[in-house]
C-alpha cells in the first residue's frame, strides 16, 4: 500500500503520518489518501526549478519499472528536463550509489534484519554515512539516542521517540518511500495463512494438505 513514512505499519514506533498527500490533516498525523498533482506542480513552479536536469537511476534492474514510473510523474508534475539512466547489472548500481556516489536519484528495497526502528532509522545518523543520503546532523543523532535509551527502561516511549524520528526522517524527504510491498499467491490446500505487513506470511501459523 502506499505510504509516506520509513517505518512500516504493525512496527514499533510505527504512527501514521504522512503530510505529502491530498488533503492531508493538519498535524499530518494520518495515512495517504490520494495525490495532489495541482500542490506538486505549483511547488514545481514556484521554485523556479523546473528546468533543472534531473537523472533517474540507475535502479537495481528489477526496479526499472519503478524507475519508469519516476520519470513520468516528474514531468507530469512539471519538471521538463528529465532523464533515466539504465543499468542491467546490479553491482554496478551498488558502486554508483556507494562507492561512487554519483547517483542523483536512485531506488532500494528494504527488508529489516530485526525487528526494531533501529533497522530503518539508524542509516540517517552521522555514524552510518552509507552513501544512501550521506545525511549528518548531530540534533538528529540526539533524539535517535534518546530513543535507544528509552527502549532499555520504557518501551512506550521510546515508540513515542521512534515515531518522532520517522516523522522527522519524513518532513526531510531525506528518502521518498513509497509503498509497503506484500503479496503471496497461494494453493487451495494451504489453510490458516495469516500475512503481517512487516514480516509477510507467518509460515509457523499455516498448515498444507
């Protein structure tokens, strides 16, 4: 589904928020609803930017599709000197993005190792300059450790602090999310199946004729 926020539904600290989208509430505290082209090309306009040049990619090749996508609701929303960089060998993409750090606009997936904020969120610190944002703001850093402290005594609130730096991560656009992924197709003889939108189907709760 789409979504607007780094950290996944049914997550720790996850809060819905999202401040990009049509009609958005005043406190941005819900989900996306619909686009609001009208808001994105007046926004185009009024920076005077819409001539800039703009190179999409490269996207790991799965992704290229995404990368389509891109280019076309750039120049939908008024950008007029846009372009897409292809690439079909996906180590490539990892040494653009990290090791040459050339890449103006480019597109992962990710899947948490563990099941804390921190999977996400710790990529934004000074700490991890990992080339997906090179992004270092010692302020940012603090409330990330607040946040980690907190899990240690309080874990509701330090979901209120994880939910702080999502939003904060957000308001940035230090990434672009764009939809929380998940889909399984399945056989009439699987019975039980439970799907989480962080985890996916829950193999240990399903059974096969």
């Amino acid at each position: 589904m789409p979504t607007c926020q780094v950290l996944p539904p049914n997550f720790p600290g996850y809060q819905p928020y999202c401040p990009y989208t049509k009609n958005p509430t005043p406190d941005g505290r819900g989900e996306w609803s619909a686009p609001d082209l009208v808001a994105g090309r007046a926004l185009v306009a009024k920076s005077g930017k819409a001539a800039t040049k703009i190179v999409v990619g490269p996207f790991s090749p799965r992704l290229n599709p995404v990368a389509h996508y891109v280019v076309g609701l750039l120049r939908e929303i008024g950008f007029t000197n846009v372009s897409e960089k292809d690439e079909t060998d996906g180590r490539q993409v990892f040494k653009a993005i990290l090791e040459d750090k050339n890449v103006q606009m480019g597109a992962f997936e990710l899947v948490q190792d563990v099941p804390v904020p921190d999977t996400f969120l710790a990529g934004f610190t000074c700490a991890e300059p990992d080339g997906f944002t090179n992004y270092c703001d010692p302020a940012f850093d603090a409330l990330v450790k607040e946040a980690r402290d907190l899990q240690l005594t309080d874990a509701a609130s330090a979901a209120d602090r994880w939910a702080a730096v999502d939003r904060k991560v957000t308001d940035l656009a230090l990434w672009v999310p764009m939809v929380n992924e998940g889909s399984d197709f399945v056989s009439a003889r699987l019975g039980n199946y439970q799907y989480n939108l962080s985890y996916g189907i829950l193999l240990d709760q399903a059974w096969v004729k």
